[in-house]
C-alpha cells in the first residue's frame, strides 16, 4: 500500500492512526476532521469521502469552525516569509505565484491580510492553487465587503477546495 496514492480500498482498510496520520493534514492543523471522518467508513466513492470530511466541518460547533479557518497562514504573511508554512502550504502559495512577489506587492498582501484579520477576526482563506496572485488580491477587495457570517461561510467554502485537491493528491481511483 502506497501510501501517497491510496485506492478506495486501501483507505476504507485503514486503522484509525493511519488515516488520521494520512489525512489529517488535509485540514490545516486540524487533524480532529480526520479523526472523525475516520469512524463514517466505509466510503462509497472518493466525493462521498470528501463530502463527510466537509460534512464533519459543517456539523461543528461555530467555535471549531473558527479554530480551522485561523489554523490557515496569512498569504505572504510571516510564516511564508520565515519559511515556516506547511509543506502543502507552501507549494500551493508557490504554485499561485506568492513566493515571487515585488517588495510593493508584499506590502500590499501585508496590508490586506492585516485589514482582513481586522474586520474579521480570522486571516483571509482562498483556494490558492485554483487562483493566482491577481484574482487573489481581487478577492481581497471584494470579500473585505461581506459580512462575518458571509465571510465563515466562504472561508470555509474555500477550505473545503483546498482539502479536495490535497486528497487528489494522495489518492487515485
């Protein structure tokens, strides 16, 4: 069993600490999803995973809700600039073009996210390897604009993207 493209099979044969260790960096620092997700096997198909890893999200308390989205780095925020970011986090902030920006465009990201976190209280989420740094920065302006629940709502919408295309990466039909 290879355990960076997993079957259908293969992932409903799991323990519990296999596929928590596997999927639970689906979820930025949020291996709790995996864990619960775990005890709906097994899976019908690979959108009826992901469909319970959300649904788990969905069912949370607004407080755990809030705990997953700030688990996400600022874009082009500190860890990113320390270095300091999750392996997945990383390639998909290089894959949007983010590790590559003008000082003026750091200064832009800083200023936006710092903005963002004001208004909101969370940092800002968006699907990076589905967008690039422009669409990003528009994203910024408009969602700046919706209200906190509008703003949980797409975070968590984001969130759901960015754990879809992780699982794609570790698994295959």
């Amino acid at each position: 069993m290879n355990p960076a493209r997993l079957t259908l099979a293969e992932i409903n044969s799991l323990s519990r600490e296999k596929f928590v260790r596997i999927f639970g960096g689906l979820f930025e620092h949020s291996p709790w999803i995996a864990e619960t997700t775990w005890a709906k096997r097994p899976f019908a198909s690979f959108e009826k995973l992901h469909e319970t890893f959300c649904q788990n999200v969905l069912n949370a308390t607004e407080e755990k809700q809030l705990m997953l989205i700030r688990a996400h780095p600022d874009l082009v925020g500190r860890a990113a600039l320390a270095g300091t970011l999750t392996r997945e986090s990383t390639n998909e902030q290089a894959g949007a073009g983010l590790n590559q920006l003008t000082p003026e465009e750091i200064e832009t990201f800083t200023k936006s996210n710092a903005a963002y976190r004001e208004k909101f209280g969370f940092p800002f989420v968006i699907c990076a390897r589905l967008n690039k740094k422009d669409a990003i920065l528009n994203g910024f302006r408009i969602r700046l604009n919706h209200s906190r629940e509008q703003e949980i709502r797409d975070a968590l919408e984001e969130i759901f993207k960015i754990a879809e295309l992780r699982l794609r990466d570790l698994t295959h039909d």
